[in-house]
C-alpha cells in the first residue's frame, strides 16, 4: 500500500500512516516528480496548493482514494475522480471550532471596530468617541447553513446571548429548535438579521448568493460575515452596498479570487479582510492532518468511506453492520449479469426487513456495479456506479417494502425489453451472503466460488444425470441447490404445454465448468438453460 503526502502535514498525521506498514511518500520526495510518483499510489493526501486535476489523475493508475486535509475540494476535479472510481474525501469536522471562533471574532471586530481602533491608538490618536460600538448581546445573528461550523458558531453567539435564526433545508426544525435556533427561510432571515454569517459550501445554486437582490431584501444597516467561500458573495454588488449603507459593514476571510489583488472592497474603511485564516490553528491544523490521515487508512484498509463528497459516507459502526449486505448486493448482482442476455434497461433493488430504515446507497452503488463490472474493461465500483449506468443509459430504482418482516433481505432485478432476472438474498451467521430466490423459486446457496445455474423441466433423472456428466469430467460438487415453482407460482404464471413445472439447480463445484460441458449440460433431457458463472 502506497500513500503520496503531496503537502506538509502534522507529524501526528505522518505517524499514523507509517504505522499502518504503508509506504509514505513525503512532500519533498513527491515535488520531485508528482507524475512519476502518483503512478503506483493507492492514496493521495492534499491540502490546497496541490491539483489533482486530470493530467494528474491520469497518471495515477491505481488510485483508490483521494483526501484533502480540510473542507473545500476546490483543488480536485471531482468529477474526473469520480469517473474513475476514486473517492474523495475532505475534513470538515477538524477546523469547526477554528473557523467559528474567528466567524465570533470577527463579529465583535465588526461591532466594536477593532482593527480600526488599534490602528488609531498605534497612531497617536486618542478617538474614543469615534469607536463607540455597540454589543452583540440582544442582536439577531442569521446564520446562513447550518452544518458543523455553522452550529459551532450558533452555539458560541447564543452564549453571548445573541438571538440566533437560521436558513437550512437539510436541518429538521426540531433539531434546530433543541440547539436554540430559530429555523427559517432565507427570506426571513434577511428581514430580521442584524448580522449575517455564511457557512455554505460553494455549488452553482450557492454562487453569488448575496447580490443586489439579496441585499434589498436586508434590514438596513446589516452587518455580513463570510468565513466560507468568496465566491458566495458578488463582491461588486456587495461594494455597492456598503457605498450606500444597505450593508454597514462587512469582514470577509475570502475572497472569490485568493490573494485578492486590485479588489476596491479593500479600501474601504467599513471592511475588515483576513487572509483565509479560518483553520489556520495549531490544533485544527494538527486535526485536521490527523483525520484525513486516519480516513484514508480506514479506507485502504477496511473500505470504510468518511466524510467522501463524491460516494456515500458511513460511520465505522455503520459500515461494520452494513458491510456483509454490501457483498451481497453485489455478489447476486454479478450473479444475475451472467443470467442476463438482453439488453439492460433497468437495475432495481428492493430492501425488507430493517434494511428499509438504513442509508441504502451503498448498497445500490454496489449492486449497480456488480452488474455493469462484468463484462467491463472499466473499472465500475459503488464511486462511480450510478455515474456508469446513466453512461449506458440504464435507470437505477430502489424500492422498500412495507412488510413487518424481522429478516434482512435485498433483492436484486435486471430488466431488459424481453427478460427479467432477479435474485432475494439475506445474510446469515452475520457475514455469510446467501441467495434464497432466484427468478421466483426459493432455492438457497452460498455466495462463493463458481457455479452451474441450470434451468429445467420438473422431471425425475435431471439431477442424476447433471452429476454424473460433472463427475464424468472430474469436476467436483462442492453443493448442490435445489428448488421448483411453488404450486401458487404454477396457478399463477402457468406451466409448460405438458402441465409440468420448472425446477432450477445452483450447482457449486471446487473449479469453474468448460463450455464443453456446459454444453452437454445443455444437452440433458428437460433442461432448459445452463449458466456457468463465478462470484
């Protein structure tokens, strides 16, 4: 295992990677020559001087994961990643405490002109009426997303007894009213902010956000605070605003072009900058490191996947439980893709039992690539599954039941213009996949190894004759799986012309079967269909 420490990182972090066994490769050894380097790496770790883009990405062959020590992914194209299956991960949770004491130090700079004040008295001047300020205490602060740093902050200002609303569609409002914020739109936090702090990530529904229009909609005189990304903010509409009072002042750690140059915002005397200070702490810095470093070993070494912007994230604890599920997910679907001869249309997966409550993504994006995998010369795996199928023009449904079921089953459907394939599967002994259903006829079978599925007419000898043409060959029969069409599934979908029913077989034997016997199979008497498959 190699892991590329592309940027300076906490000891604390270099440690944790060497004590996995893994070979490390320090920043100086990888400025050397990133492309040569990256080639043979399974983790790459950045901060923000470093781009992953595609020329980079291109030469990494073997990259699994990408981490960024810290929040914003700004430097890694996301979407090449994701293309080529490799998860990327930030930190977001190391530097909450950092960012939102400086979002609070800020605030009181604002509304106490520090910075302006400081300067004065370096002067010579003694101007206390000049900076008569006014408190926090009693103002309604209007914190603009809600995640952690936003949450720190919220929890510091109502220390300080500030009113605090708060415009989030992903938080609940009975999460929010049990940390003391008052949910609402973001029209009705312009109306009744006297400061607003912004703590979004940048999307293209969030850029340039706080425009003249938004600005209009303020009380006037609001005070703006960004400690989140530049681009949130259009910085000529928000000069306008400060020119005209609208805004009375702002203090800004970002900027939409960083080192900001020629910026006229810069120059007025209502504005107080920092430079992209917010996780700049000893202990968010060191944090920070550390997390991602420990993500990307949980990663490498047990596929769990924290905190990834571009795959479904799982605590440790989730994952564990979920973990002999997502095999299975996949297993059946590699099952059924060589079950399958027509044209794919559609995936479906189906949960019951206590899957109906879990966060399922997993489990699809696994399913969805053990059925595209096969077959592939690309990679398919659960980063850039869906990102496949819509390549290939295949819809991906999920679906739960209502059932009152104890038991934990997924069941797997392939869908074409004139077949339809489909497995139910649970897991027994807590990590042992076991298919239970295949194509509506109960029959149960490991999930493990190579296999003969074969289809036929409910009549005696059929068994006798498939084992001694295997054994003929010398292959061995590791187990053999039997099942036929329940009584109501005949009175439902019929039987053949002579009454009989269909019957299948799973046959699990110690070496994969020959087409040549596969084909003698074929030949048996009664027998349908003759799969060889391997999972």
């Amino acid at each position: 295992m190699k892991i590329v420490v592309a940027e300076k990182m906490a000891s604390g972090a270099m440690e944790l990677l060497t004590s996995t066994g893994a070979q490390v490769v320090t920043p100086e050894q990888y400025a050397k020559d990133p492309h040569a380097t990256i080639a043979d790496a399974d983790g790459l770790i950045v901060r923000s001087a470093v781009r992953a883009d595609t020329a980079l990405l291109q030469c990494a062959n073997q990259l699994r994961v990408i981490g960024r020590a810290g929040v914003g992914v700004d430097n890694i194209d996301v979407e090449e990643a994701t293309r080529r299956g490799i998860v990327v991960m930030n930190a977001p949770g190391a530097s909450a405490v950092a960012v939102a004491e400086l979002t609070l130090g800020l605030m009181l700079s604002l509304v106490r002109h520090i910075p302006r004040a400081d300067q004065s008295t370096r002067a010579g001047h003694w101007e206390k009426k000049s900076f008569a300020g006014t408190e926090l205490r009693g103002k309604t602060l209007g914190v603009v997303g809600l995640g952690r740093i936003g949450m720190e902050v919220c929890k510091r200002s109502l220390a300080m007894g500030m009113n605090v609303c708060g415009a989030d569609p992903f938080v609940s409002p009975a999460f929010a009213a049990d940390m003391g914020v008052k949910l609402c739109t973001l029209d009705e936090l312009y109306k009744i902010a006297d400061i607003i702090s912004l703590h979004l990530a940048l999307t293209p529904q969030t850029s340039a956000m706080l425009n003249t229009a938004a600005f209009s909609k303020m009380k006037r005189g609001v005070r703006i605070v960004n400690c989140a990304r530049g681009e949130l903010i259009d910085e000529a509409a928000l000069e306008e605003a400060l020119h005209s009072g609208q805004v009375s002042a702002a203090a800004l750690d970002v900027f939409a072009k960083e080192p900001p140059k020629n910026l006229r915002l810069l120059e007025l005397p209502n504005v107080i900058a920092t430079p992209h200070i917010g996780a700049s702490t000893t202990e968010a810095q060191d944090a920070v490191g550390v997390q991602i470093a420990s993500q990307i070993c949980d990663y490498l070494l047990e596929g769990v996947v924290q905190n990834a912007v571009n795959a479904p994230s799982l605590t440790d604890l989730e994952y564990q439980q979920m973990k002999p599920y997502i095999v299975l997910a996949h297993k059946m679907a590699s099952l059924l893709a060589q079950l399958f001869d027509s044209n794919l249309e559609e995936i479906g997966i189906r949960y019951e039992g206590g899957l109906t409550a879990w966060k399922t993504e997993l489990l699809r994006n696994s399913a969805v690539a053990g059925t595209l995998q096969y077959g592939s010369e690309e990679m398919v795996n659960t980063v850039n599954a869906l990102a496949a199928a819509q390549s290939r023009g295949v819809r991906v449904s999920e679906s739960r039941s209502n059932s009152a079921s104890k038991i934990n089953t997924v069941q797997v459907s392939l869908h074409g213009p004139s077949l339809t394939v489909s497995a139910v599967g649970t897991v027994i002994h807590e990590d042992s996949p076991r298919i239970v259903e295949l194509n509506g006829i109960e029959i149960e079978s490991p999930l493990d190894g190579s296999f003969v599925v074969i289809s036929n007419q409910d009549l005696p000898g059929v068994i006798g004759k498939v084992g001694m043409t295997l054994s003929d060959h010398g292959i061995n029969i590791a187990r053999f799986s039997l099942g036929r069409q329940a009584e109501a599934a005949i009175t439902a979908n019929g039987a053949d012309s002579a009454g009989r029913r269909k019957a299948m077989a799973i046959v699990q034997t110690d070496t994969p079967v020959s087409n040549d016997v596969l084909d003698e199979l074929r030949a048996i008497r009664a027998v349908l269909s003759v799969h060889g498959v391997s999972v």
